[in-house]
C-alpha cells in the first residue's frame, strides 16, 4: 500500500555548537518521504525552485518515492536557516526564506488521490485540508503540526483535526494548545477535538500515544551523540505512516499503531546521528529492524524474546 | 529477605494550589520503608522526639516494619513544610526545622547488622556512610540523594558511592551532579564513580536504569491527576528495594532489576494520588500486582500476556 506525503522541500543552513553546514536537503515532505520509503512506496508533493539542486531529486528517485506531484517552478527553493544551543533542545531560527513555497498549492497528480494512507507533513494546516479535500476515501489520515500554526492558524487547525486519525505534536505544543501541564490531560482533550488517536513526542523522553482508553509509552534510543535533531519530528512521522501502510490490514488498530510508533521511533533516532539526511542516506532495511530489537530489548521487562 | 531502611522520619505540611494539610507523616524513611514493606520485612532506622503521634507508630508497626532501630529522644521530630505551584514539577520550601533530627546518628540494632539489602534513603551522605561501616556484607545496596547533598557535601556522596551497588537520583540532579545535558552521557558517567548500577528518575517521563553495556527505559504511569507529589521518589526506592528483597536471589541481576524499578514505579504512582501516606495506607498487596501489569500493557509492543 502507498502513501501520500505532503509537505515542504527545502535547503537548509543548520548550525550547531560544533558543525554548520549549508544548502542540505531539508524539509518536512523531505524527511518524511525518505523515512517512508523504507517501508512502503511513496508519493510525493511539495514545490522547489529551478535552483533544486539535480541531485536531491536524483537521490529521493533513488528511493522509489513517486515524484510527479513535485512541483518545479520558476523562482527559488524554501530555504531555511537554524541554529542550536548546546543544549540541543533548544534551536533558533536565524532565516526563513519563503520562496516559492510562498505561493504553493498541494495539487494532487489524479493517481495519488486513492493512495490509502496520508502523511500530511507539517506545512500550514488550510493546505492539509485542501490535500484532503482532493483524496478518495484514505484508510488512514496522519497530520503533523507545530507551534507556529498553533499560534497564527488556530482555526484551521481545529478545522482539520476532525478530518484526520491521528495527529502528531510534540509535548510543548500539546501543552501549548490546550493549556493543559499534564501531557496525560492534553492527549485526551485533543482527542476530543476530533483525532481517534493523538502522538505526543517528547525528544529524549520517547512518545506518547492516546487512543480510546487505550494508552502507549514509547522509549527513546538512549543516544550519547546527537549530531542534528533537524527533521527528527518528520523523519519520526514517515516511519510510522510508512510501516502503516506496509502491513496492509484492512483496518488500523493499536495494536499495529504501537509498532508503528515504535518504527517511526527506530527512524529519528537513526536520523539525529547525523546532519540532514546524511544518517538514512546510509541506512539499510535491515537496520531498521535491528534497532527496532534495541528497542524492544530496552523497553521490555518481561518475555524479553 | 528483611531490607534496612534508613532515612529521615518528620511531620510534613504540604500545600498545593487546591489543598493545605498539616502535621502528615513523612521524611524519606516514612516513605521508603512503608513502601517496601508491601514486599518483605523491613528494618527501620529513623529518629523522632516526643511529640511523634502515636499514630504514626502504631501505623508502621501495622506495616510489620521493625521498629527497634527507631529512636525516640527528648525534643521534636523534624518538620518540613513545602509548596507546590500549579506545574506540581515545581516546589518550593517553605520552612525546615531540623529538631531532633539534627544530631541524629543512625546506630543499628545488632539484628540489623546482617540485613541482606539496605536502602540509604535521602539522608546526608555521610551518615548513608556510617550506615554502612556497621553492617556485614550486605548483598545489595541502594543509596538516594538529593541536590542539596550534590551542593555541600559533594566529597562525602562521592565516597559514598563506591560502597553501594546502586544511585538513584533525578534527571536535575544527574545534570548537575555530571555537567552533562544528555542523561545517557550522565548514567554513564556517575557508574564511573563506583555504583554498579544507577537509576535516574525522570517524574512524568518515568525512570531509566544503567548498567554495564545495559540500559532499561520504565515508562511513567499516565495519570491524570496528581494530588501530591511529596515522597514520590522515596516510595520509588523503597519499591526498588522490596521487590530486591521479596526475590531472594543470591545475585541481583540487570533482569530482576527491570522489574524492581517497575514496582518502584508502581509504588510512586500510588503515591501521588493522595496526601502524605494516605493513598499507600489503604493499598492492598494485590493492587501491586495489577498495576504492575498495567504497565507491561501500556510500554510493550509485542508479545502482550
């Protein structure tokens, strides 16, 4: 089974207390793509400039993701620039360049419009609602978001979240936007704006997932090294609609949900080894399931198989 | 297997931003000990002065926690009172009056000189220390700490800490103990310093366990509510350290450890959901077990007994 991601494409300056590096594929659409990819086929839609270098397009075909909803137009790609404190936790944006994606419309190529699982990476939640409204009855809808559309685009947002299975935040955002300190009380009241089932990531302190009274804890990979947490989220967020969308059931429960949480955990923790997509350009399917026994073996305390 | 306890015994005013109670039974000992007598025999070393309620006592000894290493002197058992803000994370002291427990020495009963295992709850390093001179070969030992002891009596905990064969301190406290951000880097760098094993308490995010080449990552338990944060930690240990002792093993090994700081953490989710002791005094031993497999429910992805 195939899934549709949607999101940015962009170049990224990212700096961190020890490297800085320039003009490196980035993007949600982009790392969410790639980490699908190891799971399923993908289809893709995002717009990048006539400056997208040949390259990255080269290496996403590589990866058998479906490029004919890129989009290529005249201008420049998103480019976007970061830096992180020593404390990687905490990044700053030096620059955002919006580009052509000032101006981007998801149209979706007639094909993609029964791929039955959607990954809507995060980009402004109005364009996620106009994905869907172009889609065929998808099984399983996941959405990504952040704070900025917390802040700006709050409606929208509420506008979305009934139309989609599960919704992707990070812990700050879901406190963000409900107000709530408990992660346990904002899971359950986002579930009540419309998600059947809500993941909470908490960087180093793994993810939460919230279904109908039902309720997983995910670990994270006890990392000593993180090189870059750029795209961790999207990478995060790929692996679990990728492995979704490999099982092929007829109907998605947590059961299959939990693993999934747990591949798409098994991605980014690959993902911050290193800068951009530099860790998964390496990465072989094998990997994935050897550190998906590294999790299980670090997480499980009885019938340790 | 009898497990000593060792630690602070005091009257406890707490109040959050929705109740104030006075006069609670508390201090690390309190906690610990009642903690760990749902699973084997404990021997208690504390001390109180003549205003202690008789209450209290009877309650311990309904525990069928020995009290023969609990001394009652001349004067008034310590006090502490603290504050919770809204983010119940967040405590501050509202008064310390140390009393009788100001020049308390732990001496022990000779009976207690040959308890297998032996929790130093949070009290000065130094007297965790004198603890230890007085017993025979102890085959498991486990020592909390605090900030505070980190701040003015960093040489004495770093003597301690050859001597036992487990740490547990929280994730602040692991930070500012190494200088370390990561808590992967801050594990690895307190077993340097001698504990075998240490287990870092991470509040809402649950608890993670290094050994040697070995690491275990225990989820929290998804409450929604919390009543009262006080002793979470000291109930925390003294799960770890009576679940130790109820297995009777000649070696601890990494696998029963698992389990320990599962009970542990069964233990400190109890605890949180009322004021001081009252939660624990209406527990029941087979409530133990239920959460217990609560937790295997909501951390593990395969294999669900």
């Amino acid at each position: 089974m195939s899934v549709l991601v949607v999101g940015s494409i962009g170049l990224d300056t990212v700096k961190t207390p020890v490297e800085e590096h320039a003009n490196l594929l980035g993007g949600s659409a982009s790392y969410a793509a790639v980490s699908a990819s190891f799971f399923a086929p993908v289809n893709l839609v995002g717009i990048v400039g006539e400056d997208f270098p040949t390259a990255h397009v080269e290496y996403l075909r590589s990866r058998k993701i479906d490029l004919e909803g890129l989009q290529t137009v005249p201008g420049k790609t998103f480019r976007w620039s970061g830096e992180y404190e020593w404390d990687l936790n905490i990044r700053h944006t030096r620059s955002i360049e919006l580009n052509v994606f000032e101006h981007f419309t998801p149209t979706l190529p007639k094909s993609y419009a029964t791929s039955p699982y959607v990954l809507l990476a995060n980009i402004a939640p109005k364009l996620q609602s106009h994905v869907l409204d172009q889609m065929e009855r998808p099984r399983f809808i996941i959405a990504d978001t952040m704070d900025l559309w917390i802040n700006i685009a709050r409606e929208d947002l509420n506008a979305l979240l009934p139309r989609v299975d599960m919704l992707i935040l990070n812990d700050s955002e879901a406190r963000q936007f409900t107000g709530e300190t408990s992660l346990i009380r904002a899971g359950a009241k986002i579930r009540k704006l419309g998600p059947k089932f809500v993941a909470i990531k908490k960087g180093e302190h793994g993810c939460l997932l919230f279904g109908d009274n039902l309720f997983f804890s995910c670990p994270a990979y006890p990392l000593e090294d993180i090189h870059d947490p750029t795209g961790a989220g999207d990478t995060f967020a790929g692996g679990v609609a990728g492995y979704l969308a490999s099982r092929n059931s007829d109907a998605v429960n947590f059961e299959g949900l939990r693993k999934a949480i747990v591949y798409g955990s098994v991605m980014a923790s690959y993902n911050v080894e290193e800068f951009s997509l530099e860790r998964l350009r390496k990465l072989e399917t094998q990997d994935t399931e050897s550190r998906y026994q590294s999790f299980k073996a670090l997480s499980q305390f009885e019938v340790i198989a």
